[in-house]
C-alpha cells in the first residue's frame, strides 16, 4: 500500500481559508415594547397626571387587571404648536414614551386608543391618546429610518 504524501506547511500557508458561516443576531422574544402615545390635550402635560391618565385608562378598558400592567413613562416631551393670531392660548403637543412589558403591550395599545378622559375646571378639554410608534427596540423608534411614516 502507497502512502500518501502531505502537504507541507510551506505550500498551505499561503492559503488561508475564510470561514464560510455568518453569525446573526435574533431576539425572538423581546422583553420590553415601546410606545410613544402622544395627547391631544392643548394644555401641558406633567408626569404625575400623565400616570393617571394612563392608570385610568388600563382601569377602564380591563378592570381591575388593567391596573395591575406595569409600565414606565420613559420621556415626557411637551413642544408649543404654531397657533393663528386669532387664538390667544398656545397649543402644545405631549409626547409620552412608554416602556411596558412584552406581553402587555397589546392591551396598553388598545386601552389607550379607546380612552377619551376629560379635566374638569373652567376651560377643560378632553384627553386622547393616539399611538404614534410602537417597537421592542428603543432605537429603532427614535432614529431608524421610516420616521416618515408615522403622524408628526
């Protein structure tokens, strides 16, 4: 029987192999989402009533079991609006951002949406939410592409 001769280390080691394999990352089950609902109050909006807003529309829309979905408001951000001359009160847009766990999130979306809760007082107006972003990654949502498609 022939034996066979190996390559010598001289004639391999200008040939080096590149590994064929590409490492990507997946996140299957993402622990936190993200909202970002902002209000149609005209009046500026503070954390604690924001809370309250949230907490009575969650008690609202699934009892008491709603009350009992932990969230976080992450940002409160209140921008003055462009008003015509003829109106005295400026208007403010409040942005909230909200961490809520995973698996709540679809109730938090849907509690909020359908609330309409109201200030009483001289001049009050009515509260709504609208969800502008939702995403399980931070991020993305504050500066991944496709900004333009959601409500400014």
């Amino acid at each position: 029987m022939a034996k066979r001769k190996r390559n010598s280390t001289a004639e391999g080691a200008g040939k080096k192999k590149t590994p064929d394999t590409t490492i990507t990352f997946i996140s299957r089950k993402p622990e936190w989402a993200v909202t970002q609902p902002p209000s149609s109050n005209s009046e500026p909006l503070d954390l604690l009533t924001a809370k309250t807003y949230l907490t009575s529309a969650l008690s609202q829309f699934l009892g008491l079991s709603g009350t009992a979905i932990p969230f976080d408001i992450l940002k409160l951000q209140a921008e003055s609006l462009p008003v015509g001359a003829a109106s005295a009160r400026r208007k403010t847009r409040n942005t909230l951002w909200i961490r809520v766990p995973h698996g709540d999130a679809a109730a938090l979306i849907a509690a909020v949406s359908s609330w309409v809760g109201g200030s009483s007082g001289d001049g009050g107006s009515s509260v709504a939410w609208k969800i502008r972003a939702k995403g399980s990654w931070l991020g993305a949502l504050v500066g991944g592409t496709g900004r333009e498609l959601f409500a400014q």
